[in-house]
C-alpha cells in the first residue's frame, strides 16, 4: 500500500513520540548530572563539544559557535567563563596565528569523566528502550 506523501501512521506517531520523549528524558537527566557537579548545562555542553570533537581534542571558537549553535560572541563568553574556573584554556595554534585552541585541563577532563560516567547509564537505558521502539514500528510498517 503506498502512502501519500506526508502522511504517517499511527505507529510512526507512537515512534516519534517515544524518540522526543528519550532524547528529552536524557537532556534533564544531563542538566541534573552537570548541576550535581557545580556547572550550568551549558558548561557541560562546552566540555563535551571540545572533548568529543572529531579526530581531535580541541576546538577553535568558530566551531564551538557552530557546534553549539552559538553566536560567536556567546561561545567566546562562555568559553571565558569556563576559562575562569579552570575548566579550559586557550592555546595558539601552531599552524595558524589568527586561531587559538580551546582545550580541557586536568579538572575539565576529571569533571567531564565524572559526568560521561553517569551519562553512560542512562545512554544504555535509552539504547534499549529505543531500539524496541524501531522494532515495534518495523513489525506496523507495510511491506515494501
């Protein structure tokens, strides 16, 4: 049976409903997690942006902007607040003189380790519970 286009079945609603309801469920228990060590949510975002960057453990400002979906200037105010309680710091960059590096220190690391540890929980919890999710819809969906 085809469908017409931008329509969606009831499973396919139940799905999403299960999918926002998980990633919302992870975001407050992230932002209880970050508070219980002494950051704000967006702090723990910064660490992790810098630490989970692809191929690398820095970032320049730029693409903590982008990454976080920042302005510029809201990224660099972060950063210098993260920056002031010994959570980060800026190193030149070796390649370019007009970039800087952000980078962890030992206490970012140390916090952001703490903070992966209880993440990891609750990121096996929601792995379960969605991947029942895809096979439920999988069992509704209409053979191709």
């Amino acid at each position: 049976m085809k469908r017409e286009q931008g329509s969606i079945t009831k499973p396919e609603y139940e799905s999403l409903a299960i999918v926002r309801s998980a990633v919302r469920r992870f975001c407050r228990s992230s932002e209880r997690a970050a508070r219980t060590v002494g950051l704000t949510p967006q702090q723990q975002e910064l660490l992790l942006a810098i630490r989970g960057y692809p191929g690398r453990d820095w970032t320049t400002m730029n693409e903590l902007a982008v990454g976080l979906q920042l302005r510029h200037n809201s990224a660099v105010g972060l950063v210098n607040r993260c920056e002031l309680i010994g959570l980060v710091q800026r190193l030149p960059h070796p390649d370019d003189g007009r970039q800087i590096r952000v980078c962890l220190t030992e206490q970012g690391e140390a916090v952001l380790g703490r903070l992966a540890d209880r993440h990891r929980l609750e990121l096996e919890f929601l792995q379960r519970l969605l991947h029942r999710s895809a096979l439920e819809l999988l069992d509704h969906l209409d053979p191709p």
